[in-house]
C-alpha cells in the first residue's frame, strides 16, 4: 500500500513539473517567435516602402497594387538631372541641365531587392499585402498616400490566436503591422 502511495505521488509531482515547465515555456516560445515572425515581415515591408518611393520617384504618385509597382520598376527607368554652373550666380551666363536616363531595375538589384517575392507575406502560403494609394489634399497641397500591411494573425501561425494576448497585452491579432497613413502624407511604419 505503502509503494502504490509512493508512486502515485511521484506520479503527481512528476506531472506538476511538467505542467510547471510548459507554464514557464509557452510565454517564452511565444515572445521569441513573435519577435522573429514580426522582425521579418517588418523588413519586407521597408523594402515595399523603398519600391512605393522609387515608384513615386518615377511616376509621381504610389503604385495602387503590385502589378503595377512591379511592372514600373522592371520596365522604366529614373531621370537624373545634373546642373552645370550655378543658377544663384549672377554673374554666370550659362547654366546647363543635363538629363540621364537610370534604369530602375538596375537599381532594384544594386540594393538586393527581389521584386518577384516582394508581395507576399513571409510565414504564408503566399498571402500578399495589402495595399491602398490615392491622393489626397493636405495642407492646400495635393499629396500622394499609401499605405500597406498585414494583419498579424496573417503571419503568426500557430501564435495567431488571441488566447496568447494574455502573455503580451499589446498583442491583437486582428491588429495590422503597416507603414504609411491614408489620411496623410506619412510612410512612418507602425513598428517604429
């Protein structure tokens, strides 16, 4: 009687540490896989912000989907204009704008960027971002707008229920990891 005792309540201890341990573990694995997941999708969405600026660059405005901005930045190409002399000057006669064609897709690739892959939310099965441009009047100025991101439940997956909400308040699932605003001219990212 004695020996079943013991081993009942080896049993209970044993199943209590293990209980124990996982308490302690889940937060844990949660908090560091959510900062890996959000630290990958916040990379890819500064590369989207670095094309959105280029596509602005070119064409005036921000490319309203990824068709579009992966198609411009292909196929078109930058102007670089290079003054000779100094217009502030008085005294000199002659001032000379030189204009150069760049490529865009050259310099796409001198900054590592691939525009294939550049859609889709990492963590997925090739979910894409989502993403909204307009323009709009701020400040008596007609703007340019955009915004793009990713709803976090989008890219947690297994972490993607609210129930994990009670290790880190902050978390929201339904909440969007994004950069720019619709409402004004900003391309601040939510993470920063």
């Amino acid at each position: 009687m004695k020996l079943i005792l013991n081993i009942v309540l080896a049993l209970i201890i044993v199943a209590l540490v293990y209980f124990l341990i996982v308490s302690i573990q889940e937060p844990i694995e949660f908090q560091s896989e959510k900062e890996r997941r959000s630290s990958v999708v916040v990379e890819q969405l500064r590369e989207i912000r670095q094309a959105q600026q280029m596509f602005r660059d070119i064409r005036g405005v921000f490319a309203d989907n990824f068709d579009s901005l992966i198609h411009v930045l292909k196929t078109d190409s930058f102007n670089r204009i290079v003054l000779l002399g100094d217009p502030d000057d008085p005294t000199s006669d002659v001032v000379i704008r030189d204009t150069t064609r760049i490529s865009a897709l050259d310099s796409v690739r001198a900054m590592g960027m691939n525009l294939d892959r550049l859609p889709f939310v990492p963590f997925t099965d090739d979910k894409k971002f989502y993403v909204r441009a307009d323009t709009i009047t701020h400040q008596q100025t007609l703007s340019a707008v955009v915004e793009v991101g990713v709803k976090w439940k989008e890219f947690m997956g297994p972490y993607a229920d609210p129930s994990y909400r009670k290790y880190d308040y902050r978390y929201n699932p339904e909440g969007v990891l994004r950069f720019g605003d619709m409402n004004s001219p900003n391309l601040s990212g939510n993470w920063e």
